[in-house]
C-alpha cells in the first residue's frame, strides 16, 4: 500500500487522502466511498471509474461535477444494459498497459471540456477554504474533516 494521508481505509493503493472509503486506486480525496479508480475528490460513490468531483453517484465511468447521478458515461445517462456494454469494453482496454494510457489520455480531453468547481467542500457552516468536510467555524481549512472553531489548519 503506497498511500499517504489515508484513515480508516481498506484495500488503498497509490491514493492520497483517502478517508473511511475501500477499494480505491490512484484516487485523491475519496472520502466514504466504495470501488473508485482513477478518481479525484469523491464523496460517498459507488464504483466510480475515471471521476472527478462526484457526490452520492453509483457505476459512472467518465463523471464530472455530478450528484445523486447512476449509469452515467461521459456525463450522458444511459440505460444500465448499454452503459455496461460500455464499461465492458472499458474493462478490456484498460487490461494492458497501451489500453490504459489511451483511455488516460480520453480522460484527460474529457476533463479539459469539462467545467470545474473551486472549492471541494461539504456538510460545513462559516468555513472558508478548500476539501472542508463537516466542520463549522473553519477559517482557512484545508483537506479537514469534522473540525469547528478553528483557523489555518491543514492535513499534514
């Protein structure tokens, strides 16, 4: 396991701050979440492939900014039967070292049409800052989770 800033996780490898979530590889900032690949700043997701900024989402496979969202590639819905063709053909490409840099590569041009939030914060009340989960009062907080009445903290 090649994680840092990681707590309460199981099965994490090569993730940074990764919090009470399992299954996860190469995520950053995966907090309560289950069987999340390749993906940035998620809050309670499920199966989660190649996602940045997702909440409460389940079997997305190329997400951006999305809540409460399910079967979805490239941020379309789709039936579940043909978003798990999809998936399928997915799954093979990224089983050899060629297929995954072409789909690293398609994730890549996706996110840069993609437009992106500022701040990642949730559950807080009169906090400023960036990656601030359930806290209140947070002055300047940064990657914090259920902190109050504090200012110019961050996760080392």
């Amino acid at each position: 396991m090649y994680d840092t800033h990681d707590s309460q996780s199981k099965y994490a490898f090569d993730s940074y701050g990764v919090i009470v979530s399992e299954i996860t590889y190469q995520g950053i900032h995966v907090f309560y979440s289950m069987k999340s690949f390749f993906s940035m700043y998620l809050l309670k997701c499920y199966n989660v492939r190649f996602g940045y900024d997702c909440t409460n989402c389940k079997n997305v496979l190329f997400g951006n900014g999305l809540v409460g969202a399910e079967y979805i590639f490239k941020n379309k819905v789709y039936p579940k039967e043909e978003r798990e063709a999809i998936f399928q053909t997915y799954s093979k490409e990224i089983k050899t070292i060629s297929g995954l840099k072409e789909v690293l590569k398609e994730y890549d041009e996706f996110l840069g049409q993609c437009v992106h939030e500022s701040v990642h914060n949730s559950g807080i009340e009169n906090s400023y800052g960036d990656q601030i989960n359930n806290s209140k009062n947070m002055i300047l907080g940064f990657a914090i989770i259920a902190t109050n009445d504090s200012f110019y903290c961050a996760t080392e």
